[in-house]
C-alpha cells in the first residue's frame, strides 16, 4: 500500500511543519449539495469551512449549521490537552494540537485522524450519510488504559427562518450531559462516542 500521502507528526519528529496541517484540507459531501470540509488541524481559514452545510431551497441556499468542535482531553494528573488549534489575531497560529497528532489518512475518500495522549491512541471520524443533511463526527479509542475526560463545545449558528437543528451524543460506556452552551462533557475510560448534527430535509 502506498502511504506516501499519509501525514505524520509526532512529538519527537520533525519532519513535518504544523503549518502543514493548515495549508492542507479535506472534503466530504452527502449528494445534496451539502459537505463537511475544514483543515487537517482544525483551524477554520476559509469562510465556508463547517462540519456541516446545508443546501437548502430557494431562498435560504447554503447554510453553516455546525461550525466546528473544539476538543480537548483532560488526563487523570490534571493535565489538559487541545486536538487543534486557533488562528489569532495579527495572522498567528498556535498550532496546539500539533503536539499530539500522529496521523491523517484517508479510507474510502473520508477524513480520519489519529492522536496519541499519554500512551493512549484514539482516532478521530467524519463521515456524511449519503442523500441526508447529517454529519457524524465519531471519536474512538484503539489503544491504551489511561482514562481519559473529554471536553467538546460544538459551535451552532444560531439562524432565524431555518428549520431546526438536531444534535445526538452517543457513548454507550458512561453518561454524557449536554450543557446550554453546547459543551459536551464525559469522564472516564470511554472506548467509543459519536455526535451527530442533522437537520431535517426540505421537500424540494
């Protein structure tokens, strides 16, 4: 198999600037005219960088319904660590996530990326059901017995005159809660999540 396009950056290589991981973008689509696109660290740099478009009819057109998450993971001993990164002002990026990407690859043409946190290695999802205006984001342990707390915030434009937004948090292991702000909070040793954002199709 040729991995030649593979990405990889790990903490004690330097192969690979992280600015690489902003110049360089994915893309999934549903057949609708909608798509999940952004950049390999997470950092919106284009207007229409979102976890999920809409099309919808005339006169709404595209429309941003999920904009991003921010992920974080908090270990055991306190420490915090950041999956992405922030662009601020003055065109500076802090490349936060860098430290603990391992890996991007594509399998099948859909996005999945890897970390590596204290000995733990998780993968990160994105896939688009095909003909549906939803977009499931999965986050799943493959190695490692540090437990780990999770902390997401979703950014949801808040649209007048569209339909409503659904929003599904899975993680068969452990309660979740879903706070007002969006953020969305688990402890424990979780092997397996998803959040799903959909939103419910217009008749055409």
């Amino acid at each position: 198999m040729d991995d030649s396009w593979i990405l990889r950056l790990r903490s004690d290589e330097s192969n690979l600037h992280p600015q690489s991981l902003v110049d360089r973008e994915w893309l999934v689509t549903n057949g609708l005219g909608g798509y999940a696109s952004g950049t390999i660290l997470g950092i919106a740099t284009r207007r229409y960088h979102s976890l999920l478009t809409v099309s919808l009819p005339a006169p709404l057109g595209r429309q941003v319904i999920l904009t991003q998450i921010e992920e974080s993971v908090h270990a055991q001993d306190g420490s915090i660590y950041v999956l992405g990164g922030v662009e601020q002002a003055g065109e500076t990026t802090n490349f936060l996530g860098s430290v603990h990407f391992a890996e991007f690859r594509l399998e099948s043409g859909l996005p999945v990326w890897t970390y590596q946190i204290k000995g733990t290695i998780f993968e990160k999802r994105i896939f688009m059901p095909y003909k549906q205006n939803t977009v499931h984001v999965k986050h799943q342990v493959i190695s490692g017995e540090e437990p780990l707390r999770w902390n997401l915030r979703l950014a949801v434009p808040l649209l007048a005159g569209l339909p409503e937004v659904y929003i599904n948090l899975s993680a068969p292991e452990t309660a979740m809660k879903f706070t007002r702000r969006l953020h969305c909070r688990w402890r424990g040793s979780v092997s397996m999540a998803t959040i799903s954002a959909s939103q419910r199709t217009i008749n055409r």
